[in-house]
C-alpha cells in the first residue's frame, strides 16, 4: 500500500472514531459551544483538527497504563501532617547557607528549588493528577471510547473519593517556608483544580462516572470551597492584590458553580471587577506582575487566572469579560497589551521576557472568540503552525 494510501485510511479511521456530535456538556472553563463546534467537525473530517485530535488520542492511551495519583504517595509524611493533607514546599524557598541546618529558608525570586519537586511533595502528583484527568475527559468525549472515561473516573476517585488515598479538602500545608513559624497560605497551587472540575462535567457522559460519582466529587469541592471562604488561610488570599488574589478568586468562582453556591458566585464576579480595577493601568499593564524577576510570565499567569474567573461568572449579572471601569480599564485592554507579546515574544525585550515560558495559544484562542475582530485569529496565524496545529486548544476553545 502506498504511503497516500496508508495517510487516507488512517484518517478515515480517525474520523470513524469520533463520535457523533451529542448535547454539549455545560463545562466551565472549556467553551460548551467550542466543543461542540468541534466534535462536529471531527465527525464531519475536518482536516485542520486532525493533528490536535491524534495528539489528544495518543497521550490518552499512554496514560490508560499510568497509575492514578495520590496524595499518600508520599514518600515520607512530615510530623504532625496527615499524610492525606496536600503538601508542598513553596518553589522559591532555598535552605539559608549563613546557617548549618539550612533554616529558616530564605526566598529567591524565580529561582526554582528541585525539592519543590520531589516526591516529598505532592505538587508534581496533583499536576500530573489534572493532566491525566482532563486529557483522558477530552479524548473520550471526543472519541467515545470507554476506555479513556473509565481511566478518568479511577483518576479522580483515587485523588478525591477512595477512603484510602482521598485528599483531605485544603490547603493548610501547601507551599511551605522550612523554619519559618507564621506559613503563607498555598491556596495559589489549586490553580490546576479548575481543569478537573471541567474534567468531571466531561465525564458525567458516561457509565463509568455515576451519579454518585458526580455528588460526591461536587460534595468535595463544595468542603474545600467553604475551607477557602472561612479560614485564616483563605482570607489572607483573598486579599492579596497580585495574581494570587486573582486565582483565589478564580478558583472560588469555579467551584461555587460546580457547587451550585450561588452567593459565593456572586461575590466572586465583584471580586473579578474589583481587580481588573486594582492590578492594572489604563493601557492594561499589570504593574504589580511586572516587578517579578519574570514579568511576562507573571502577567500571563495573572491574566488566565483572570479569563478562568471571566469564564466561571460569566452567566452572572455581573459578566466580567466586557466589564469596563469608570476609568477605561477592562480585561479586554489587559488582553490586549499582553497578546502581541504572546504572539512573538521573540520580539518583546529581554527584560520583560526573562526567564519565561508560556502557554500562549488557549489564551489567545479564548480571547478570538471572546473578543471578535480584535485581530487574535491574527496572531493565532503568528505562532509556529505545526506545534501550534497539535494544541489541544484547537478542540476545547
């Protein structure tokens, strides 16, 4: 069989595989519309979704052997700590060398240290955790295969559900600081939650996520909502002005409509309007993000904290993705002083570039969708195309 041959038929075998489009799962962060808009399309062969389609499929059979995450992979648990409480050392937070034990450790801004990752901790199990869940949702909601739903649902009720492996819902140990007596709250390290949540909604299509599944997951995020609403930790976050503000709220916001808590909602749409106001100026700099030792980093950071509160509230009376100040501030203008840096950050200058990797392309499909003729399909036109074609932003946005 020829090579054009071998191409065809697997394309048609691709195509056979995507399911015929069904009722759009009302997913929160994820476009409803744009998913569906897609599965159409896969169903119909639509070319152009072809490399981010395979893409999708292929990670989802790699992980279909992976074992599920936990909390209680620990290596060792810290005394005095459950070893189902999520733990994590904050990621700038280096042993002090004018000491001989290292303490109290002391900050170096956008310097990593290794043993934030390490399996001490739990940050890299809960990434890896929300990657599994949302990769196995996407490609089993696009392609129908059971496989992939079932593999999901074991995901989340081993990090969620099962007795013995079950984070406990909170975030009192997260981001520690060794030798430091007062801890920062690490409610900032939930920022992945959100695509879980999104993650679950997908699921709820199939067999393998019951209805049982579906309350109680609501019932843990609805505990670690609360946690978020009443403890000191919490509050503290709440009212930071930086982008840590700015994913406490997000977070909040998704979680009070997973949860159906509508007063939380609420207040989390005018915490969102709060802080377009506060972080940025009228030409949608995001000053506070642009002191960090990676300024552009930070500014993206803060910003898609922003769009996944934009995306949580927006059937609220209080819409935040066209919201203008009485000054002229908007997210729109932040969107678009931060856009052409994602588009080419070759182009940006070193200063404001240093040091920073981005995930340039669902925030700027988002932004074409949000924010028509503002000349984002342009700059989605800007980005190298082939690894851009495999993004799996092209299905979910």
């Amino acid at each position: 069989m020829s090579r054009k041959a071998c191409v065809i038929l697997f394309l048609l075998t691709l195509i056979a595989c995507a399911r015929t489009p069904a009722q759009a799962s009302e997913t929160i962060v994820f476009s409803s519309h744009a998913l569906q808009q897609a599965s159409t399309r896969l169903a119909e062969g639509d070319p152009a979704l072809m490399p981010a389609y395979r893409k999708l499929l292929r990670e989802a059979e790699e992980l279909l052997d992976v074992p599920a995450p936990t909390v209680t992979d620990k290596a060792s648990t810290l005394p005095g700590i459950d070893p189902h409480d999520y733990v994590s050392l904050s990621p700038y937070w280096w042993p002090n060398p004018s000491t001989p034990d290292g303490l109290p450790f002391v900050r170096r801004d956008g310097q990593t240290n290794p043993q934030a990752d390490s399996d001490r901790f739990d940050a890299q199990r809960m990434q890896q955790m929300a990657f599994m869940a949302e990769t196995l949702a996407l490609a089993y909601h696009f392609s129908g295969d059971e496989r992939f739903a079932a593999k999901g649902a074991e995901v989340l009720r081993t990090w969620f559900l099962a007795p013995g492996t079950a984070m406990n819902p909170n975030f009192d140990h997260a981001q520690l600081r060794p030798g430091h007596e007062r801890q920062p709250s690490g409610i900032i390290v939930g920022n992945v939650l959100p695509r879980v949540v999104d993650a679950s909604l997908l699921l709820e299509e199939s067999q393998h996520w019951s209805g049982t599944d579906a309350q109680n997951l609501r019932g843990w995020f609805a505990r670690l909502l609360q946690w978020m609403l009443d403890s000191t930790d919490g509050h503290e976050e709440a009212a930071r002005p930086n982008n840590r503000g700015s994913w406490y709220a997000a977070q909040a916001a998704v979680y009070a409509r997973f949860t159906g808590n509508e007063r939380a909602l609420s207040s989390m749409a005018r915490k969102g309007r709060e802080l377009v106001a506060s972080q940025s100026t009228r030409d949608g700099s995001q000053p506070l993000e642009l002191k960090r030792t990676r300024p552009l980093k930070y500014s993206f950071f803060n910003l898609k904290a922003l769009y996944t509160l934009a995306a949580a509230v927006q059937e609220t009376d209080l819409s935040l993705w066209h919201y203008r100040t009485d000054d002229g501030k908007s997210l729109k203008i932040i969107t678009g002083r931060i856009a052409p840096c994602l588009a080419a950050p070759d182009a940006v200058p070193a200063s404001l570039r240093k040091n920073s990797t981005l995930g340039r392309t669902q925030l700027l499909r988002r932004a074409s969708i949000v924010y028509t003729g503002a000349g984002y399909d342009t700059a989605l036109d800007r980005l190298p195309h082939e690894r851009e074609a495999r993004d799996r932003s092209n299905l979910a946005y």
